[in-house]
C-alpha cells in the first residue's frame, strides 16, 4: 500500500467513525467560509492592482491606496497592512525602474527613455537641495528649542543674583572674592 492509499483509507474510517448529524450543516458552514475567504482574498487583489496601476501612472507610491484596502477590505490590522504596503510599494518601483531601463523611446534611434546626462547633471543638484531643506528645516528648530529653554534658566539665574548682592548689602557690604549663593528650593 502507498502513501495515496493509506491517506483516503483514513479519511473514509474518520468520516463513518465521527459522523454526526451536525455534519452536514458544519460542511455548509465550510463551504461558505471558504467562498467568502476567497472573496476577501481576491477583491483586495484586484483592488490593489487598481490602485498600483494609478500610484504608478501618477508616479507615487501608492501607500495611501494600499492601506485602507488592505485593512478595510482584507480585514488585516493597520500594522500588518503598513509593512505589507511597504512591500507592495518597493515591489511597484523596482517594477518600474526595469520597464523603464528596459524599454526604448519611440524615436527612431531607439534611444532608452531614460536621458542619463540629464540625470547625471541634476543628481548632485538634488541631493545639495534635499542638504540644504533638511538644515533650513531642523536647524532652527533646534536652535528655537534650545533658545526657548535657555532665556527662562537665564532669567532666574539674574534673580538669584540679584537677590544675593541685596542680601550681601544689607549684610555690610560685599567683600572682595566673597560671594553668597542662595539655593532656592
């Protein structure tokens, strides 16, 4: 006997050994299950086909299409549908850059779509402006952050100051080299 033989002998003793009557409602309920899983296998499919084939004429991503459909429609949590949208979006550029690299222009020199002197002149141009954007971006913040902590520490640390001469005053007069520090609590 062969592995093909020994598995439907099993099946046919498990079937006449646990039949019940609630079998035939339970094959139903299978049945159903099954055709609505495959309905919420194939819709998001099909809609996230839509959806690439307008991210990739529109040339973005697609991110924002591919996760409602997949959390609304597959029915996958927002965390599951973020890094499979991920996936999907890599997916469609590197897709996009092989049928880009691949095809050839209409001109009748067949020429690649792509024009590689102009992307090799404006690559150096755009990398100094994503440079210069993140700097004019981040850098006052920082500076704003750091100006909005500092002006209030500067300013009780005068009014410390300014109530130690009082009390060295009143005190008979600041010494040379002697100066009292009052920690306020």
């Amino acid at each position: 006997m062969n592995s093909s033989q020994l598995l439907t002998a099993a099946r046919a003793i498990n079937s006449t050994i646990y039949q019940s009557p609630w079998s035939s409602h339970v094959t139903a309920m299978e049945s159903s299950l099954q055709l609505q899983r495959n309905l919420r296998t194939v819709l998001p499919c099909v809609l996230s086909f839509v959806a690439a084939a307008i991210s990739s004429a529109g040339g973005v991503g697609g991110g924002s299409l591919y996760v409602p459909i997949l959390n609304v429609v597959a029915g996958l949590s927002i965390k599951t549908s973020t890094a499979f949208s991920t996936f999907m979006v890599t997916g469609g550029t590197l897709s996009n850059v092989l049928y880009t690299l691949l095809v050839r222009g209409s001109r009748p020199d067949g020429q690649p779509l792509i024009d590689y002197d102009i992307a090799v002149v404006s690559q150096p141009c755009l990398l100094l402006g994503v440079s210069v954007r993140v700097a004019w971006r981040h850098v006052p913040r920082v500076a704003h952050l750091r100006a909005f902590l500092c002006v209030p520490v500067f300013r009780d640390a005068q009014d410390v100051w300014h109530r130690d001469e009082a009390v060295a005053r009143r005190d008979g007069g600041e010494e040379e080299g002697a100066h009292y520090c009052t920690v306020y609590v």
